[in-house]
C-alpha cells in the first residue's frame, strides 16, 4: 500500500486511522496471532481493504465485528517483528 491511510471501525464504534507504514506491521503481527480466533481472516481483510483504492483513500470504513476488534488491538499493541 503506497501512501494513504487506512479507516477502521472497530465493534464497539470506535474509529482508528491506519497509516500505510502501520498496515504491513499489523499484518505481519496478525500472523504471528494466527492460532488465536479471527486473526488470519482478519490479515485477508487488511490485505484487501490495502489494495481498495476507495477505502485507502478515506472513502471507506472498514467495520471490524467483536472478535476482530479484539485481535486488531491485540495486534496493535505488539511490536514489529524482527524477521
């Protein structure tokens, strides 16, 4: 993903913006969750909305559920990987 940002809504309704640098990371981070609930149909999920122009653009949210929100805040809570 070059440049932009993406628009989370996560279920209780809180909105997050991710910028681009940030995806790759969250990504990789979900991966490393992937025996956890949610967390690798959630990296799909990221991977695609990163390749939608219209929601790198700010033109469209992506609305995470409950089980995805917990892991995107799981993910954004861990560091980068060093692999």
């Amino acid at each position: 993903m070059a440049g932009g940002s993406l628009r989370l809504v996560l279920f209780d309704g809180e909105a997050l913006t991710v910028e681009a640098d940030e995806v790759e990371r969250l990504y990789e981070n979900l991966w490393r969750l992937a025996p956890k609930r949610g967390a690798v149909a959630l990296a799909g999920v990221l991977a695609a909305a990163s390749r939608d122009r219209a929601a790198v653009l700010g033109g469209r949210a992506v609305e995470l559920s409950e089980r995805e929100t917990v892991v995107i805040r799981e993910a954004i809570e861990m560091p980068a990987s060093d692999a």
